[in-house]
C-alpha cells in the first residue's frame, strides 16, 4: 500500500545529489577465436546464413520497387517497403538466443526482423513442433504450397521456405501471406515463433510491447518481450509513456510474492541515426548517446547500455545476459541501444539528401556481411568458397519464392468478388468467451465478504418505491453499482482479468466505481498506472493480443486525445490486421464529464463511432450499465465503455424488477424503448435520456403529444428495428446527445433514420446536440448542453408546429444556415 | 447538291413521328414520286415521297425511330456529296435522349386535355376554372402524402400547418376528420380508416359502398397442363401506337369517368323517308349521298345546342362547355378505331356534313388524316347500326362527357287508336360521364333529340 510509503518531508528536502553509474558503450571485445568455445561453427556459419537470407530477401524488396525486377523476375509492388539492409547484424543477434517464448514487437522497418526471430525458433524447435505449428496453422494453407515445392524431406528447411513465403506473401497482400494480406510489409507477424505485431506507427510497438511483458508477469507465462523500435521513436511522447509504465516502481516495491519484481521486459532501440530526413543525434534529438536515456527513467538506469549491432556476437552477448537480468534476477525493465545503419532511404521514394555518399559508403565498408565474413574467415571457421555458397543459397531462395509469391494462381489475393464480406466479418471477432484462461482467480478474500460488494446488496435496486417516490441517493442501486457489481464478478470468474488506470486502487477511481476492489484484489490486478493515456490504453493493447483481458480507463473523455493513436489504429485495427489471428477483449471505460470546464466535460463518442473496429456503448440506467458490462467483459472484441459523471448515483427507473442481483448480459447493439408514445420519437444517446424524459412531460401536459423515447445504449454496432419501427408508427424522430451537434454521430443516424423510413417520415428528423463551442464553466452549462425547452422548441420549429409555443431558443433554419456559415 | 429529306410535320401539335418502314436503302437510285418511306404517329400513317431524283446518301435513322419532326431523315443527291451538313443531332444522340423525346412526346398526347385547342376554324374555348394550387407548389412531408394518396384525400384542399409551409400528417388527419371527399353516410365510418380506398362515388367521392368493399383479389395466373405448355396456340403481336392509344384512352375512360347508359329509340320512319327522297332527288339537286347517320349527325349538331352539359369537357377540376359543336365520328379502320372530328358541325349544312364526314372517315383508312383532325371533338356519335346491334355502352372518348351509340333499324308495332300498326324504329345509346352529368338531363337530352329525328322536317327548317 502507498500509505507505507511515507513522503517525508524532511528527506524530500534535503541537500544532496543524483549520482549515475557509466552507461557501458560498445564494450563487448572478444574475438571469434574466443568465441569458439561459445559457438560451433555451425553456429556461426548458421549466423551468417540468417544475415545473408535478410539482405537478400530486402535486397529482392529494393530492386523490385526500384527497378521493377529482382534476378529476371519481373514485379510491380506498388505497397511499402521500408527496407533493413545493413541492420542484418541487430536483428540475427537479437533473435539469436531468443526461444517462441520471448516475443518481439516490431516498426515499419522490421522484414529483417521477423526473418531471423523464424530462423531462429526453426533452428531450435524439433521437426515435430515445427510441422505441427505449419499444419494447424491457417489449416496449414501456407504449409501445402511450400511443402508441394519442396522435396528435400527435411522439415527445417522447408519451414524456412514457411517463413520466408509467409512474409513475402503477407507483403505482396496476398491472401496466403501470413495475415491473409490484411497485414503487409508493416504489420506481418507469426506469433507460434515469437513473432509479434509489427507497427507502422513509429513507436506503436513500444507500449503494446509493456502490456505484452504485463500478461507475461501477472499471467507468469514464460519469456521476455523486446519492443524494437528505432531511434526516431524516441521522439513520440507514447515511448515515453511506456518506459514509464514499464519501470513503475510498484512492480519491486509493492507487488508482492513471485510477483514482486520488475517487468520481463526490453525496449530495444535499433538505433540507425535517422528517423525520417531528421538525424537524431546532432540534428533533432538532444541525447548525445542514446543509452543515455536510460538514465532519466530509474536508479537501474535501466541497465542501459549501447552495443555494437554491426557485430552480431555483440549483440547475442548483450541479450544472454539481459535475458538472465530479466528472468533470474527480475530486474527489468533494459534498455539497449543496438547501433546499427540503414543503406536504403527511410523508402525506396527517400533520395537520402540529407546524409552524405561518403557517410554510406563507409558504413558499407564496415558491412557486417563484408567484416563478419572475413573473421569468420580469417579465423579458419570455413573458407571463403562455404560463404559464397550460403549466399547463392540465399539468392535461390529468394528467387524460387519470390515466384511463388507472385504467381496469382498460387497466391491469389483475397476474393472480395466472390465473398464481399471477407474483410466485413474481421472487423469483430464477436465471441463470448467467459474467461480468457483457465484457472483460479487469485483474489484475497471470498466476493461474498467483500465489504463493498456487501454494502450493494443491500441496496434498493429499483428506483422508486411503492408509492412511486424516489429512493434516497443513500439507499438506492446507483448506476456505479450496476458497474462495480458486472466488474467484481468478472475478477471471480476470469484471471486474466487486470484494471489499471490513474487513480483505480485505493481511491477506487475518481467516481467510485472501484470503490472496494482494492480490498478483494491482489496489486497485480488491480493497479494505479503513471498518467499515461497512451500507454494505458497501447499497454491494453499488447495484454490482449496475448490473450489477457484488462478493463482500463480514460477519466475523461476529453483525454481521448492523449490515446487517440493507441485507441483508434491499435485498439480498433489489430483483429482485422491480423486477420482475425488475435482477439481483442479490452473494455476501454471513458467517463464523459460535465462542470469542469472545456478540456473535461465534451462527449466524444462521434469519434470513436466513426473508427471501425470498435465496439462502442453508453448506457445510462444501473441495469443496462450492468448488463451491458457484463456483455463487454465477456466478450473478445474491444468496448469503448462511455459512463456519464452527472448520473453515476441515479436509480434504476425503467426495469421495474429492480437491477438482478445475478448475472445477466444486455446485447450489445441493441437500443432500448424507455417510454412508450405515439406522436414522436425521441433518440437519445446517453445522459439525455433524463432530459428527454423531462421534455416528454412537458408535451404530453402542456400539448397533449405522447412521445417514444428510445435509449440508443449503444453506439457501435447498432440495430435501427426498433427505431424504424417506432419512426414508422410516429412519423417524426428528433435526436439529442451531448455531443456537439456538428459531426454528431447522431447526423448519421438520422442520415440512415431518413434512407430506411424516408416515406414514413412527417419531417426531417432533427438532431439536438451541444453547441459547436468550448465547454463553458458549469454555472453556463445549461446554454451549452441540450436542455428540455431546446429539444420542444427544436420540435415546434422543424418537426411539428406547437400551439401557442412560444421558443426561447433559436432552431430556425436561418439559424442553422447562420451557425454552419461561421464554422460555431 | 444533295437534298435531305426531313421528316414531315403532321399537324400543328405532332413533335415527332415513328418511320415504320424504309422502302429505300443507301445508295439506290429514286425517281422523283418514288415512296422512301412510311411514318406513323399516334393517330394516323404516312408516306413520304421523295421530291427529286438522285442516289440516297444516308438514311440517318432506322425502322422504328421515333424522329422529331422536321429533322433530316435521309439524304439524296450525287453519289459522293458531302452528307455531314445534313447529318442531324438526332441521329447520333443515344438511347436515353430518344428516351426522353419519346417520353416528351407522349407526355404531350396525354397532356393534350388541358392544352388549349387549336382547331383550323377559330373557336373560343368557353370554360370557368377554380384557382387551386398544383403540385410543384405543394409542400407535404413524404408521411403526409402517402396517407393522402392512400385515404383518397385531394392535398390541394390542406391547409399546411408544419414548418415551411409544409403540409404534414396531421393536415392530411384534418382533410379526414372533415369528411372532404366523402359522402355523408360514409363519413364516420371513414374517419378512422386506415387503409387504401378509392372513392367510386360522385365525383369521386367514398361512399359506404366503397368502405365495404373487400380488396380484390389479385389474380393469380392461369396454371397451364404441362403437356401443352410448349404449344405454340396463339400469335403475339406488338401493339400499334394507334392500340396502344385506344388501350390507353379506353382504359382511362372507363376506370376514371362515373360512366352509364341510357337506351331509347325513336320512329325512324320520317328519317327514312326523307333519306329515300334526298337518295332520289341527289343528282339533280346536286346532293351528295346523304346517309342515316349524316341525319343523325345533323340533328345532334342542332340538339347539343341545348344541352351544354353534354357538349362539354370535364378536367375534373373545371367543365368546359363549348359553344359550338365539334363532332368526333367513330370510324372503323384497320389500324383500328379512329375518331375524326368535323368541326363546327352545328354550322354545317346537311349535305356539307354528309360530304366531309365522308372525307374523314376516308381519310382514316387511307391513315392519310391529318392529326388535328383526330382531337378536338366535343361530343362523339358512333354507328355500330350496319352491324345490326341492337343495343350497346359506347365508351365516352375523354374529355368528353357523353357519346352517342346509333344501332340498327328494326320493325317494331305498336298500338295507334286500338289498332295495332308496325313501324321502323331505330334505338340510341347515350353514355354519359355522371361526374359532369345527372341522369335526367341526360335523358332530357335523348327526349330532345329523339323528338327532332322523329319531326326532322321541322328541325331542318330551323
């Protein structure tokens, strides 16, 4: 508990100084003679044999887009290549001593290393393990092309022909690549070597790779995870984020028992000296060395070092005893440094202008393809003759591939002709799966004994009593109660189960909802995270895709912002990227504010609707918040959970039982009639249920209209039966949400309302949402928000004329003309 | 020089016409006389001749174009000339643009009711009109038209109370509460209708009748045996435009007008006499062979006069009654029933009614009859008496409100002053619109006319 962590004042302020211990630079020295007692030669030919494949296989990428051939064969690739040539070294010495059980996360630029991490497990894997992962995996699709082709009888090398057609395939877009060409060049992966998500986002992999190291520590699976990213990334405030989720201090000073110590976890950067035209060191980074960053993170310095990545032996030096740092003697986070060079331009479209010929051509006489031959030769480990032949070998693979790959009849792109739906139905995985693992939960005490859980069941669950008064705040179900019950009950039932976020243990979140969880859950469950939207959310991310499911938090939505990479191109893309290969069960809850001003009180839901992948709910009552967090915790695909702070403690006042006090589940999708009518229907999404409900009084007494109020309760997906239904017996639809009106996801619904019911429509459905303009302070909240006297006059100026209704606020159609003209 | 030739206009109100058949084609050699071609429009054929002697050039269109008038048809000249000056637009436009002229052209058949009609004597339309709004001027949300057209409510009668001026559910819901458009019986019953219904009643207006009528049943097809299913037992023939304007006319006449016939007949004896005596006197008085039914055209011409009703056209918004008459005369062609009109019949002489209408009806056969002559008509008589009919509906020609079916003469007795005597009646058919008519002066209109035929002598002298 940080109660026993006493910020002490007197030791706060006094004097003293921050001391630093030497960051080692390149300090590995040991000749290949030396080395001979730690590799065989076949290790070390093997480690050549890896390079050349990798510069081949990139050298084939760099002729076909730039010359539109490699070796005679013709090709057009018109996708991305963002090419490795000359970081051969890095990557085929980091893999090196790397088992399936250490991951690696990737960047744009990581061909290379996808191709030595499979070189790598194929070379340690049996024969039986390998054909089994080729068979089952994508019912062996890959395997029957390579393995009809392939004659040798000799299962590893046709696994290298595997791996080496499943990436080109994947990076040529076709449907037998590895992610069904969904992937590409940026995003290919395998995870049955180890292979993990690479990321076009500079940086992306950084803090999915923490949540990976996450799940590997709270799930106590076996492995290391490295995030390789390139030095350019150093500059992206999620990195950033990551290293300080990744060296929390909590993992060594209050997570307890085997779970005490720090994360299995390396951030690797392959330091290439550019990111983009931009040279880091001496141009657009401040760092000098960069290992020196390690230093600013914790006292370990995160045991950052810089290593020679043109020497692949420096660089499997480094990661034996990294991986024992890690493993043995828990002490994670690392931090390398792995100096390498790029030949190539960022793309084949980059002249290099910014780097000089002779800057090149000297990295080039250093060529670890060059220099490691030469003592591997000079040290009698083979002739010079044995290595002309591993790259003739290396040309031959690559070319008898490549035709592969490039043959439409072999490998054919997906058929959206044939099934229009293919790429449809990976947008969701839409499986329940009740717990991600099967296990016990780890827990501290029975639910049943849980003071907070007991307090709930006390409670009343309806909203109002026998004589149809309101409970008191005090005694009735609330809305956070519905949450913490669906919330508390998963915690019992999955182990996987993990919610962090900034202020989720002890506090219990600023709106109470996790009020009591700290007393049932074990640190590693439940935690607080540094104030990092991007890497809480990124981190989900990476234990999902691992097969964890975490429930995290953005306070407020406003903070979106701060996580919009990690929520709408991780979160939202990775099933379909993956072809369905990972599964996404994140539920993301974002609390959407009100009385704290512009940057914490806007409804951001439009944007998260707009991004396909996510699924997206708001619900507003304790039994749909109830039920529909136990839909979105049961199920696999990411739920970007919207709460509203005004209505956190409202009673349950529709299901007339009163909230269930067992396990229910409300479909996601599924909008709910609230109050039945006749005359109008009134769509809401979100709090303005209850201003709807306010406004529906004032028609049926003041002008005898009964209105049909239906709560969308979710977002994304979304059925519109019912709502047709209703706009079919009504003839008129108005729709109010919180969010600002102009790009209102409520526009599209109305937009789709008017295409399925145009004939039955008495008018334009109208959308009510907040003004266009910045959150003003609370006491001038109600001229921002939609109140009940808009939503009537909205009725009475563009839907049904009232009788004797006299507007106070403007929703003329000069009006909207007006607003639209001056962008407010 | 090359000469195109352009297709014809027939008649003021023809825009276009269909060639029906090319007897020349590209590159032979005409005589000054020889027919090029055929051409039709929706009431009459043609055939073109061509004017001078030469090689065709280029036909620009094929059989079956529907080419607006005045265009270049085909050229003829040299062999060699240049053609492109006379290549029309026409020729190259595509499928969608003939598409809309076909359409542009039948719009303006259909549309013909309330254009104003020019017919080649002058006569002034008289007729009074009721100010309502047409349709691009009305606002009404897709709801409210919907229920409008379903419940039989008229939209021109709402009063918009929605925003803009649009006319919403609830308008419609008035026009309802108020019983437009329904009789007074109906009207309780129709007030909480909800469901498709067309009123049969006067004017169109929804009777109980109407209310309890079931929907009908839609027809399902006949199953046929299948061991005669491949047999081949009929002939299928593509309609004619003139069918296909007869099936269009007919049809809109009988499903839209509140039609019914009244029967009489007449003592025919003196028509008869006087027709046998002008038969005989005809050469020498200079006469033309003046028929039965030339009397009976006569003696409407005159009786019309006094009955305004029934020399009218009704739009269903207004009636226009005419001051003089224009006879349509049914005329049994080939092509089908064609229906001239002799205008301003009520100013014509016997013997003038006699020889035109002869020129019309042979004009029809021949499919040489100008276009105006096939509209215009104010009031129609048609003859099926040389069939020997006794008794029939003729089908009112719209606008009109009435026709006239003339059957045959039959021996018929009756009882003079207790003896009993036989005499030549002949029986008459009048259909009238009883949207535009009532019953009583319908048949008021038949006394009249019967009464003149029955002293025509008399009528004559007038």
């Amino acid at each position: 508990m940080p109660k026993s962590q006493y910020v002490d004042p007197v030791e706060i302020r006094k004097k003293g100084a921050i001391t630093f211990k030497d960051i080692p630079v390149n300090q590995y020295d040991k000749t290949i003679e030396e080395e001979k007692k730690n590799f065989s030669t076949e290790d070390l030919l093997r480690i050549y044999r890896d390079m050349a494949i990798i510069r081949e296989f990139e050298t084939m990428m760099n002729d076909i887009k730039t010359m539109g051939e490699y070796n005679g064969v013709p090709y057009n690739h018109p996708g991305p290549a963002h090419l490795s040539i000359g970081q051969e070294a890095a990557a085929v010495g980091q893999a090196y001593l790397l088992d399936i059980d250490d991951f690696i996360f990737g960047s744009h630029r990581s061909h290379g290393e996808i191709l030595a991490k499979g070189l790598s497990a194929i070379n340690k894997l049996p024969d039986e393990e390998l054909m089994k992962i080729m068979k089952d995996f994508r019912d062996g699709i890959i395997l029957n092309i390579v393995e009809k082709r392939n004659t040798s009888g000799n299962v590893k090398e046709l696994a290298i022909d595997f791996l080496i057609y499943g990436a080109m395939a994947e990076i040529f877009a076709r449907e037998t690549g590895f992610q069904a060409g969904l992937g590409g060049s940026m995003h290919a992966f395998f995870t049955p070597f180890g292979i993990y998500p690479n990321n076009a986002i500079v940086g992306g992999s950084a803090d999915i790779a923490v949540g990976a190291a996450l799940y590997k520590k709270v799930n106590r699976k076996k492995g290391i995870v490295i995030a390789n990213i390139g030095d350019g990334a150093l500059g992206c405030g999620p990195v950033w984020e990551a290293l300080c989720l990744s060296a929390m201090d909590q993992y060594k000073k209050l997570w307890e028992g085997e779970y005490k110590g720090g994360l299995p976890f390396i951030m690797n950067i392959f330091n290439n000296h550019y990111g983009m035209g931009g040279q880091t060191r001496g141009e657009t980074m401040g760092y000098d060395l960069l290992a020196r960053i390690g230093a600013g993170v914790n006292p370990e310095q995160m045991h950052a070092e810089r290593i020679d990545g043109y020497n692949p032996l420096a660089v499997i030096d480094a990661i034996g005893r990294k991986k024992k740092l890690l493993l043995k003697q828990k002490d994670g986070p690392v931090f390398l440094d792995t100096v390498t060079y790029r030949y190539s331009g960022h793309s084949p479209s980059d002249a290099s202008s910014y780097r000089s010929k002779e800057e090149i051509d000297t990295w080039m006489e250093h060529d670890p393809i060059i220099t490691f031959r030469k003592q591997l030769v000079d040290a009698a480990v083979a002739p010079d003759s044995a290595f002309d032949e591993i790259i003739e070998n290396a040309r031959s693979l690559v070319t008898k591939t490549l035709k592969l790959a490039i043959d439409d009849s072999v490998s054919p792109r997906m058929d959206l002709n044939k099934d229009t739906q293919a790429i449809a139905k990976l947008m969701f995985s839409n499986q329940r799966i009740e717990k991600m693992e099967e296990r016990e939960c780890e827990v501290l005490m029975p639910k049943e004994e849980n003071p907070q859980w007991k307090r709930v069941q006390k409670k009343e669950r309806f909203g109002l009593d026998k004589d149809g008064k309101p409970v008191s705040k005090n005694r009735v179900y609330q809305l956070r109660d519905g949450l913490f019950e669906a919330i508390i009950d998963k915690f019992y039932t999955d182990p996987t189960l993990v919610a962090y976020g900034e202020e989720n243990r002890d506090w219990g979140g600023a709106f109470a909802v996790y009020r009591g969880l700290t007393e049932s859950l074990p640190y590693q469950r439940l935690f607080n995270s540094p104030i990092s939207e991007g890497a809480i959310v990124g981190s989900a991310v990476g234990y999902a895709l691992c097969g964890g499911r975490p429930i995290i938090e953005l306070m407020y939505a406003d903070f979106l912002g701060r996580a919009g990479d990690e929520v709408f191109n991780q979160l939202a893309k990775w099933q379909a990227m993956s072809a369905g290969q990972l599964k996404m069960p994140v539920v993301l809850r974002i609390s959407v504010g009100s009385k704290y001003g512009a940057q914490h009180s806007q409804d951001w839901t439009s944007l998260v609707a707009h991004i396909p992948g996510l699924k997206c709910v708001f619900p507003v009552t304790p039994y749909d918040a109830k039920g529909l967090m136990n839909s979105a915790l049961s199920g696999t695909d990411p739920v970007i959970f919207f709460e509203s702070q005004r209505i956190y403690d409202v009673g349950e006042l529709f299901h007339k039982e009163g909230v269930p006090e067992g396990y229910y589940e409300i479909p996601i999708g599924e909008p709910d009639i609230k109050r039945d009518g006749k005359d109008i229907t009134i769509l809401t999404i979100g709090a303005t249920l209850y201003r709807a409900l306010d406004a529906a009084k004032i028609l049926e007494e003041k002008y005898g209209l009964s209105a049909e109020i239906i709560d969308a309760r979710s977002i994304v997906p979304f059925n519109y039966e019912k709502v047709i239904e209703s706009v079919k017996k009504t003839g008129r639809i108005l729709l109010t949400s919180d969010a600002c009106e102009r790009g209102s996801h409520l526009k599209d619904m109305a937009q789709t309302i008017s295409e399925l019911a145009f004939d039955y429509l008495d008018a334009p459905p109208v959308v009510v949402g907040s003004k266009n303009w910045i959150t003003p302070a609370h006491e001038l909240e109600e001229f921002f928000f939609p109140q009940p006297e808009w939503i009537i006059d909205a009725i009475h100026e563009k839907i049904l004329p009232l009788p004797g209704h006299v507007p106070t606020t403007n929703f003329t159609n000069q009006e909207l003309l007006r607003i639209n003209k001056l962008g407010v | 020089m090359a000469t195109p030739v352009i297709m014809p206009r027939q008649g003021n109100s023809v825009e276009s016409c269909i060639i029906t058949e090319w007897f020349v084609k590209k590159g032979q050699e005409v005589a000054e006389g020889d027919v090029l071609f055929s051409y039709e429009t929706d009431k009459a054929a043609f055939e073109e001749e061509s004017k001078v002697s030469g090689t065709v050039l280029e036909l620009f269109f094929e059989e079956g174009d529907d080419v607006p008038v005045l265009t270049n048809v085909c050229v003829i000249g040299e062999q060699g000339e240049d053609i492109t000056p006379f290549v029309p637009e026409g020729a190259q436009i595509d499928n969608t643009e003939q598409q809309e002229g076909a359409n542009a052209s039948s719009d303006s058949a259909e549309n013909q009711t309330v254009k104003e009609i020019e017919v080649p004597d002058t006569i002034e339309p008289q007729h009074e009109q009721i100010a309502l709004k047409t349709d691009g001027e009305i606002f009404i949300s897709p709801r409210a038209r919907n229920l409008a057209e379903k419940i039989g409510a008229d939209i021109r009668y709402a009063d918009p109370t929605g925003p803009n001026q649009r006319i919403i559910e609830r308008d419609i819901r008035k026009l309802q509460q108020e019983g437009l458009l329904v009789t007074p019986g109906a009207k309780e019953a129709y007030k909480n209708l909800d469901q498709s219904i067309k009123g049969l009643g006067l004017g169109g207006r929804i009777t109980t009748s109407d209310l309890n009528k079931s929907v009908v049943a839609e027809s399902k097809p006949v199953e046929v045996a299948s061991g005669v299913k491949d047999e081949v037992e009929y002939e299928e023939v593509k309609l004619s435009n003139i069918r296909k304007v007869i099936a269009r006319t007919m049809h809109s006449s009988l499903s839209e007008m509140a039609q019914l016939t009244l029967n009489t007949s007449f003592d025919a004896t003196e028509i008869i006499n006087l027709r046998k005596k002008l038969k005989a006197n005809a050469e020498k008085m200079g006469l033309t062979n003046i028929t039965l039914n030339d009397i009976l055209l006569y003696a409407v011409s005159r009786v019309l006069l006094m009955h305004k009703a029934i020399n009218a056209h009704f739009t269903g918004e207004t009636i226009r009654y005419f001051s003089n008459v224009h006879m349509g005369v049914a005329v049994d062609t080939e092509r089908g029933l064609m229906v001239p009109t002799l205008f301003n019949a009520n100013k014509k002489s016997l013997n003038d009614i006699a020889i035109e209408t002869k020129e019309l009806a042979q004009a029809c056969q021949k499919g040489t009859i100008n276009p105006d002559y096939l509209q215009g008509g104010t009031f129609t008589v048609t003859n099926l008496g040389a069939l020997g009919i006794e008794s029939f509906t003729p089908v009112i020609n719209p606008p009109q409100t009435a026709i006239l079916g003339v059957n045959t003469t039959e021996q018929r007795i009756r009882e003079v002053d207790g003896t009993i005597q036989s005499y030549t009646a002949m029986s008459l058919s009048l259909t009238f619109d009883h949207r535009a008519v009532d019953g009583a002066p319908a048949a008021r209109f038949l006394k009249d006319l019967t009464q003149a035929l029955e002293n025509f002598n008399v009528l004559l002298a007038k």
